[in-house]
C-alpha cells in the first residue's frame, strides 16, 4: 500500500515492536499514532472500544488478520467485526441501503455493528469475512479508537482482545493478561464505558437481531418494530454465531489417499496444484486458506476434476481452525 515501508522493513518493525512486548501506549496524539503505525506494519494491538478493548490488525492484511486467530486461540473460522471511522468509508465497503443509513444515522458512531452486503473491490481480506458475502461494520465512538482509525486511514478489524472462550477484557491490563506479548501494544484509555460487545443486526428488510449488546432490543424495536431473532446454527450470520461449513462448488476431500484427477492443496514440502505453505508454517496456511480454496473451485470446474483434496495439517494452535474449516467443508 502506499506510503508504507518496504515488506522487509515491517517485517523488522513487528520484530522489534514484539520483543518489547506489550508496548503500553498513552491515550495521547503520540500514542494514537504509534498504534496505527504497528497496524500498518502488519503487528496486533490493543485498542479500546466503548463496549470491550479489541485485538486489533488492519482489515486488509491476510497475515496480520491470521494473527489474530492465532494470538486468540483455538479459534474458528468466524467473520470479524470491521470498525471504520465514518459513514463514507462503509459506504466504500459495503452496500449502504436505507434501513442501513437510518440505522447508522440513529446509533452510529456507537455500539451497534450491521451486517452488509459487501461492495465488489470492498479490499477486505477473506478471512475478515470468512468467506461470506457480507461483512458486520460499525463506526465505534471511543475517541481512542477514532484517533487510531483517522491516523491509520483504512479499516480495522477488531474482535475482542482476550483468548477464545475467556472473559471479554474492558481494561488494558485484561488484555495483558489475557495475551501477553502476542501484541505488540495495547492502548491504554482506562475502562470500557459499555463494557459489553456491540448488539448485532441484519438490517434486512426483515430485520434480525444476530446478538444482543450494547444497544437494547426495545430501543431497536422502538424505531424498527419487532425484530426477528436469527436462530438458523448451521449457517454463520455474524461473529458470536455458530460455525458453519464453507464448501467449494466441486467436492472436497480432506486427507487421506489423494484421488485420481483431484486438484490437490499441498501443506509443507512437496508437489501440489496449491500450497497452503511450503514452509509447513499454520499462521500462513490460514492466511492463504481462502484464497486457495477459490482457485482450486476454479480449476477444477475449468478442468472437470471431480474432487478437490487438501493435505492435512497438524490439529495443533492454528492448525485446529484450519482443520475445522476443512473438516466442515468436506462434509
């Protein structure tokens, strides 16, 4: 991207920012803009919110985003909240429609995150979205955090800063403790004034309650009337949901005996249509996941194989996301 150092050059920031680990920042101009440097670089920091401080990485870097999987642990493949700094950057992102703009005019900057229809050369990476055609945006209005957004000038993924499955930190020191020097930083703005995530909805028409949060359903329904709660498990909405499987068109086959004709997605050494990563490293192989899975859909309808084989990976850190991924898409 423009204006940013060389590939080598931020991959030494992010060394050295993490041997320093966690940098703690102030809630100042100069920290704001130490921040979103790390960010720019491809590093992951804490960032306050108003509702819960969020592990955050620029929205646009398949590496930094599968950073975030892996610093949070044991995670799964589901779609990450985009935080943006304004109506005119979503509106870059995603389809903006009429219920949406009310909505974003009633609750936003606040704790309200829409899930929307991406826009074709949206630029976010495919694991922000986990493959979906739409992305969950919203405007947060802790002005830590929006000093963060104008320096770094792009979207921010940000799910909450703690390991999978723990309490959601509202503090700096929760994220600390919680993941240590798996962050370069954390800005420190004291304690979350929502302290709860964002509520959730598809803005429709009809409109549905994904997750409850931080804005009561009666103050939704007071403007939009009653909501439906969406309730289908086997097919992911919004962050919080349960999984679901994300099949290419051609059958996939994971592990085991390769078949004959199959487009084939290597792991590690050895020779493959496609390979998550020759070097055998998991935070790439869930970088390169989705895309991989694309172009092997493609090339085995523009051959006419019949099956898609990808190699396994080790059921260890990442490697139990990407299995899960996979395990789901073969089913």
């Amino acid at each position: 991207m423009a204006g940013q150092p060389p590939c080598d050059q931020r991959l030494r920031y992010v060394t050295e920012a993490m041997s320093q680990s966690p940098e703690i920042l102030r809630d100042d101009a100069k920290g704001a803009a130490r921040a979103a440097a790390l960010l720019q670089a491809g590093a992951l920091v804490g960032l306050p919110t108003e509702t819960v401080y969020g592990l955050a990485a620029d929205a646009r870097n398949d590496t930094a985003v599968a950073r975030v999987f892996e610093a949070k642990g044991r995670p799964s493949f589901n779609p990450l909240i985009v935080h943006v700094p304004d109506l005119d950057m979503a509106g870059q992102i995603a389809v903006l429609g009429s219920e949406a703009i009310a909505l974003a005019r009633a609750f936003w900057p606040g704790p309200l995150t829409l899930v929307l229809s991406l826009k074709p050369g949206h630029g976010l990476s495919a694991l922000v979205t986990a493959g979906l055609p739409t992305v969950a945006l919203r405007i947060p209005a802790h002005p830590a955090m929006q000093a963060v957004l104008a320096a770094f000038g792009g979207p921010i993924a940000a799910p909450s800063a703690n390991p999978s499955g723990r309490v959601s930190p509202t503090e700096a020191g929760h994220v600390v403790a919680g993941l240590g020097d798996q962050v370069a930083a954390v800005l420190d703005a004291g304690p979350c004034g929502v302290g709860v995530e964002s509520t959730i909805l598809d803005p429709g028409p009809p409109p549905r309650l994904l997750r409850e949060g931080g804005i009561a359903r009666e103050v939704l329904e007071a403007m939009m009337g009653p909501l439906a709660d969406d309730t289908t498990p086997e097919r992911i909405r919004a962050p919080g949901q349960l999984a679901s499987h994300y099949a290419p068109s051609v059958a996939l086959r994971y592990g085991g005996a390769v078949p004959e004709g199959a487009v084939t997605i290597g792991f590690g050494p050895g020779d493959a249509d496609f390979n998550l990563s020759g070097a055998g490293d998991l935070t790439e192989a869930a970088a390169t996941l989705f895309r991989h899975l694309h172009a092997a859909d493609a090339l085995a309808k523009a051959r006419g194989a019949p099956v898609i084989h990808v190699a396994e990976v080790p059921d260890v850190g990442l490697g139990r996301a990407i299995n899960d991924r996979l395990r789901r898409a073969s089913a």
